[in-house]
C-alpha cells in the first residue's frame, strides 16, 4: 500500500486531514467491493473527529477505479482510525478485491490541488495566493455569464456555478497553474 504521510515538520496537528484512499478492483468484484466500501465508510464515521466522506468513481473507462475522499479534523483523530483494530480487519477482508495495492494520500489545507510527486507540499502562502489568482476571475466571470443565458432562482444559479468552477479548478485550472508555475512552487535548491 501506498502510504503518503505529510512530513513531521510539515503537519499541523490541529488543523483538518484530507485523505483520499485511491483502489483499484478485480473485474467482476465491484458490486461486493462497493459493499464493502459502504461499511469502511460506516466504521470510519464512528470514530471521534470524523468530519465525512465521499466515494468517487472513476470516468467511464475506468471503472474499476475508486477514490473513498474522507477527512477529520485533527491528524491525531485520523490516526487513531489509522490505528486502529478495525480499520484494519476491514483492510484485510479487502484484500480479496484488489487488482493491486491501494494508494493513500494525507493532504491538509488545499495541499490536493497542487500535485508534487515526492516533493513536499508547496508553502501555504504560495498555494493560497495562486488559488486566490485562479478563483477570481472564474468567480467573476462565471456567474455573470451563466446568468445571461438562464432565469434560474439566485440559490440554484450559486449551486450550478460553484459546482462548475470547483471541477475547473480541480481538473483544469489548478492542474495547470501548477505546471506553469512549478519553478516557483518547489524552486531548485542552491548546492
């Protein structure tokens, strides 16, 4: 299992965990895994600090692909999930429907929108400056435009276009301020 815990020095232990479980599973084994996912998740929302989940499945093409999205609010509360006996019979009965080992990523803040490999999460300020520049004019614009083609009540216009601008930023925009502005992000140390 790939394992991707937040360095020590980097880890905030008071501030809300991100962590998404990515699983790929066996042809033929999905209606049992998504059971079994089903009770992860139920087993999970019992333990102090869990603050929810989501299940995500893959796009068309990938169906065998699952993403479990759940946090807490405290690494020390998600720990003790992580710890915990019944986590981990819950990973074992798992074992029958994986295709290959499951990978888990820890993320606090907004560190998932900045995707660094190996590297280190970018610092704070820099991810929170460039979600600020890509979220403005999306934030501007959007709405706005929306709003001249349709008559919707003001309530379900903010639902359509926040939910529109969350999978550009997430799938369009953050991928790509990332790449252009990778130097910036994790410059190259001096030797």
């Amino acid at each position: 299992m790939t394992d991707r815990r937040p360095p020590a020095e980097q880890t905030d232990e008071t501030q809300p965990v991100t962590v998404i479980a990515r699983h790929w599973v066996l042809d033929g084994k999905e209606a049992e895994f998504d059971k079994w996912l089903d009770g992860i998740v139920e087993a999970c929302s019992h333990y102090a600090g869990y603050l929810g989940s989501e299940v995500v499945h893959a796009p068309r093409g990938q169906e065998n692909e699952r993403a479990c999205v759940f946090r807490f609010d405290t690494f020390e509360h998600l720990q003790r999930w992580f710890d915990s006996d019944e986590r981990q019979q819950w990973l074992r009965r798992a074992e029958a429907f994986y295709s290959r080992p499951p990978q888990i990523l820890h993320y606090q803040s907004i560190e998932f929108l900045f995707p660094s490999g190996s590297k280190p999460p970018p610092p704070r300020y820099k991810m929170a400056l460039l979600t600020l520049l890509a979220l403005l004019p999306l934030v501007h614009f959007i709405p706005r435009l929306v709003a001249r083609h349709v008559s919707w009540p003001p309530l379900v216009l903010t639902l359509v276009t926040t939910a529109g601008i969350v999978v550009l930023m997430t799938w369009a925009v953050m991928p790509l301020v990332t790449r252009l502005t990778a130097r910036w992000l994790w410059p190259k140390r001096k030797r």
